[in-house]
C-alpha cells in the first residue's frame, strides 16, 4: 500500500515546492499555487531521472499508481536496462515522424486531386505536345478521338478510367465495321496514357494487356504488284492506249522509275528536280517518314521528267491546283486509275473504265511502288539497298548504331538497273520474239 491517500492529496498545501513520495517510484509534487503533478522517479546511470505522468485530479491516484507498476515492470522485463523517459521521447519522435509522413502524403495526395485530369483534359495536352506536330496537324487523329473516344470517356477522369471502359470504346469501333480503325484508336490511347506517366500526371496505363490484335485482327499485308507480264501489258498497251492525260501517264511512269509514294511526286515542285545531276530531293516535310530522300534519275526515269515538264506550265509545282496555290489533292491521281478499272461506268467520269484493268485485280498508286521494289528485286538488289531506296525507316537498333553507309553508289545502280528493265519491257521492237532475260539492262 502507498504512502499516499486520495484524501491527503486533496488537503495538502505547501509553502513552497514539495515532493511526496507514494513508493515504487512514484511521487507527487505540489506546488504552493496548488499544482499537483504525478511523476515516476528512477535512477539511470546513477542519475534520478524523471518522467511526468500526469496531473492530479485528471490522473487519479489509482490511475497513476497503474502506470507506475507498468513502467517498473517493464523495466524489470527489459532486456537491457530501459529508460522510461527516453523510451517517451523515442516515441514521441516516432508520432511526430509519422505524422510528417502522413501529412506529406496528404498532400501529395490532394496534389493528385488537384493535378487530376479528365480525359479529355489529358487529350488536350497530348494532343497540344506531341498529335498536333503530325504532318496533317492532327486532323486523323482528332477526328478518330472525337467521334469515338472523348464522347463516351471524356468527362471521366483518367486515373479512373477502367480497361473494361478501353475494351468497350475499342470494340464499339469494330461493331461499327471498322477493326483496323479500332486498332488504331487504341494504340493512340496507349500513346496517350504514356504520355501522361512520362510526365508525372498518371501512374498506371488501363491499356495495358489490351491487343491491337485482339480488335483489329492479323494486318492485312497487301502484296499486290504487277508480274512481268501485266507490267509488259501494262506499258505498252493499257497506259498509253487510255484516255488519262499525258502528265498522269507519266506520273505513272514516274512513280514506277522511282519507287515513290504518290503524294511525294504530286507535292514535288520543279526545285526539287535536277536533270543536270540526275537527282530528285524529295524534303523532309514532303517524305512520309520525314526524312529528307534522294532520288537517282535513270536515263528512263530523265527521259519521263523531261516529257513531263513539256506539260508543267506553272512556275512552282510539277502538278498544281487549279488556282495555282498549291499542288493537286494526292488522292487525284489514284481516282483516275480507279475510274479506269471499274465495270461500271460512272457518269460525268472516264468513258474508258476498264482500260486499266489489270489481270491481277485492282491496283493503285503505291502498288506502282511495290512493283518497282519487285523489279529491284528481280535484279538482284538487296534488301537493305531496296530499303534506302524506298525511304523506308530501319527499326533495326544494330543498323542505326553501326551502319551508318549512306549506300548512294549502290542506290544509284539499283536505280540504274529499275529504269533499265522498264525501258526494256516498254519497248515491243526490243522484245519481239524473245522470252525476257533476267537482268537485262535493254
């Protein structure tokens, strides 16, 4: 029993600071204004230390009894020698690390909410810092978003949005007809939501796991192309037997002597041909992959060029607009191939409508570059070499690193060798009688 009654405690007055001692460590001290404080009393060290519990009458003497018998005990309990007062403070420290780490996380918290963006929030910003920079400024792609995408998703936040709500949106597009557009729209979301981790503003894609695959089915790889034998037609008969005009039917040949992409040579302007050095630049911002490309001019590919500027009669561009401003739409020239390979006539379009049907099938502007790859090919130039000749860009990290040969001698040949052969399938004297060599350069 304690040296200390409820009684005394409430009755006692002092003239200056007093200290009771109730056993086992504990003592009240009172000060003369009436102030009576628990304390535990104990030595560390050989040094008294003391450890505040609390005031009477809001700690009973009961009460302060308890939690003097539990440090004592804990003390007698602890393996190496414990300090009640330090032990308080290491946890007092310990609250307040605590509760710093969660006041940072509070606000990293509402920063989040902040900073949260809706979808279309987060469309806008992509789209200002990376879709608006497209060649066409982005039209393809807003048009795809707009129509598909940000009607459904976009007042949703796009940390929330589920890649149950992705799949849904996808698939809306392949019920509607079109699964290469939804595989489109996809990846684009994708790119989307990279962007936004690449910047801070998200943490997670919904994308991920979603397949283009899965939407838009295995690519349709398209290899049509012309064989010898409708090439051979195709030169001698149905181009320059049919009612195109003399500048699409050398665009024709053009496209076939070059391997070009249509829009390359509709976008060409009389600059960027040099007949002298055998040359045509076609500049970055007109090349699809943006990448300035050179051109080697055969003796077949010169000899079109020259027809062909007969019938140039602006200043600037090779295949003008009608007022002049500009070059031609780039579809134009593929609807006249069209408009000549169709069974039914259109009114108001070409009269001769089957004129450039094909054994084959339909074809188009860019199968007149396949073929010209194939002809390459026949001649037994390499992949790599027909590559740089077709602009087209190398994934390969290994080549980019290390092969940095610019190949002009062997593009300059394998241009050589295209404007050869077509010459030689062009010419019906040259053929007459014999079965086509290979690699015959006419």
């Amino acid at each position: 029993m304690g040296k200390l009654t409820e009684l005394k405690i409430k009755k006692i007055q002092v003239e200056k600071k007093t200290t009771l001692s109730d056993g086992e460590g504990l003592v009240l001290e009172v000060t003369p204004t009436g102030v009576k404080r628990f304390y535990f009393r104990y030595k560390i060290d050989n040094k008294t230390r003391w450890l505040p519990l609390g005031y009477y009458p809001d700690m009973s003497l009961v009460a302060a009894r308890a939690e003097a018998s539990r440090l004592n005990m804990e003390r007698r309990n602890a393996e190496t020698t414990l300090d009640p007062l330090a032990e308080r403070e290491r946890l007092r420290l310990e609250q307040l690390q605590q509760a710093e780490l969660a006041r940072q996380q509070s606000e990293r918290e509402q920063q989040l909410l902040n900073n949260r963006l809706t979808m279309q929030q987060l469309y806008d910003r992509w789209f200002k810092a990376v879709i608006s920079k497209h060649k066409d400024g982005g039209k393809f792609v807003d048009d795809l978003f707009k129509n598909d995408m940000l009607p459904i998703l976009g007042k949703l936040y796009a940390d929330e949005v589920t890649r149950q709500q992705i799949a849904q949106v996808t698939q809306n597009v392949v019920e509607r007809g079109s699964p290469v557009m939804a595989g489109r729209l996809l990846g684009y979301i994708r790119q989307m939501y990279g962007y936004g981790i690449g910047i801070g503003l998200l943490e997670n894609d919904p994308t991920s796991h979603l397949k283009k695959i899965a939407f838009s089915g295995k690519a349709n790889i398209k290899t049509r192309h012309f064989k010898d034998h409708e090439l051979i037609h195709f030169l001698q008969t149905a181009l320059p037997n049919c009612s195109l005009t003399p500048k699409a039917k050398l665009a024709a040949l053009i496209l076939l002597a070059t391997a070009a992409r249509v829009g390359e040579l509709l976008k060409a302007q009389r600059k960027h041909i040099d007949l002298q050095a055998r040359m045509w630049k076609i500049p970055k911002e007109n090349a699809k992959n943006g990448k300035e490309h050179l051109i080697y001019l055969s003796d077949f590919t010169v000899n079109c060029f020259n027809q062909l500027f007969q019938f140039v009669d602006d200043a600037v561009w090779l295949f003008p607009n009608r007022d002049r401003s500009s070059h031609v739409d780039v579809k134009s020239l593929n609807k006249q191939f069209t408009d000549r390979q169709n069974t039914n006539p259109i009114n108001g379009r070409a009269s001769d409508n089957t004129s450039l049907v094909m054994e084959g099938g339909h074809w188009t502007a860019h199968d007149l570059r396949r073929t010209a790859s194939n002809v390459m090919a026949s001649q037994r130039v390499s992949n790599e070499i027909r590559r740089k000749c077709l602009n087209h860009t190398d994934d390969d990290m290994l080549n980019l690193t290390y092969n940095q040969w610019d190949a002009a001698i062997e593009q300059k040949r394998a241009f050589e060798l295209l404007g050869a052969r077509l010459a030689y399938l062009s010419d019906p004297n040259a053929m007459q009688g014999e079965i086509i060599p290979f690699n015959k350069l006419g």
